[in-house]
C-alpha cells in the first residue's frame, strides 16, 4: 500500500525549522564536521515531522518528493545519496529499520522499539490489564487508547514491539486466524 505524499491539513500545521528554508541544508556539505551537524539537523527533522504526522514508513524512491525532502517553495530537494545517508544514520541510532533486504521501504522509529515498548507496558501497567488478553485492534484503535501516544501505531511497529515485550517476558503473543475474529 503507498502512502498518499500529498499535503494534507496535518502537515500544514507542522512548523518547519528554519534549515528546512535554508538552501545548503539540501547540499551534502564536504566539510566533516558540518556535515555531521548536517545529518543531524535532517535525522532530528525527519522525527519530528514523522512524529508530528504520525507516519511510520518511507518508500525511498518516493522520499525525494516528499516535502521532508523537497521544499518546493525555495526549489531544493535532497539527492538520494543524502536521503539514503540520513537513513542509514537513522538506522545506526535505532530510529529506522528496513522492511526489505533492498532497502527500498522502511520504518521510521521517531520512538524506538523499546521507548515504544515502554510507553506500552506502563499503560498495560497503569490501566491494570496485565495477564489480559488485549487483540491488536484495542491497542492501535481501541476506546481505552485513544489518548495514549501509541494509539494509531503502525501495524509493523506494533508487531516489533509486542515481539520485544514478548522477549522481556512481559506479553505473549497468541496468533489466531481471521475466522477467530
């Protein structure tokens, strides 16, 4: 399924930064240090504008539209080479992971799988629904989770973290067919 990369209200609403308007922040800079800084600048600015739009997946080749990548209002895009660099740096920090082995699609962690893992198991903790048996659906879109901050979670993400609480030895995971619904 592709993501509509179209402008909608919730992206207006999200304040840019002011490197996002800032023409060299879109050119790999070759000093290493400013680079540094420079990547960054975009992994700190590709959290937040996944975190204030609650997106969770990037198909890379439709990356370079995005208006993440692209401020079409001062005609600069960041190359590929500088996508794929911001991903990987993401990737190294814990915040993305790849959902193919050609990289083409992937998750971005604006909380890690174990931040997430946490926020998760204190609200399990918190709502005292521990040793219950909670589907897939109360969690992203339930009633009781409409305020929580992983209401709406991202199935793949969901998974990852049910997976790492499943190895903390705090949930258990109980697969069931359609037909159980």
């Amino acid at each position: 399924r592709k993501q509509d990369l179209s402008i909608s209200p919730f992206l207006m609403a999200f304040e840019w930064p002011w490197q996002h308007k800032f023409p060299p922040f879109y050119t790999l800079q070759p000093n290493v240090d400013t680079r540094e800084k420079q990547i960054d600048g975009w992994c700190n600015l590709a959290l937040a504008y996944h975190k204030s739009n609650k997106l969770y997946k990037v198909d890379v080749k439709e990356a370079s539209s995005s208006p993440l990548f692209h401020n079409k209002k001062i005609n600069r895009k960041l190359s590929e080479d500088g996508i794929v660099l911001v991903l990987e740096t993401l990737r190294n920090r814990g915040n993305l992971e790849w959902l193919d082995k050609q990289k083409t699609q992937c998750l971005i962690l604006w909380r890690t799988i174990d931040e997430w893992a946490s926020i998760l198991y204190k609200w399990v903790c918190d709502s005292g629904l521990n040793n219950t048996v909670c589907t897939v659906f109360e969690l992203q879109s339930g009633d009781d989770t409409v305020s929580q901050e992983f209401h709406g979670i991202d199935f793949d993400v969901l998974q990852r973290v049910l997976k790492h609480l499943e190895k903390q030895g705090k949930a258990e995971i109980i697969s069931g067919s359609a037909s159980d619904a």
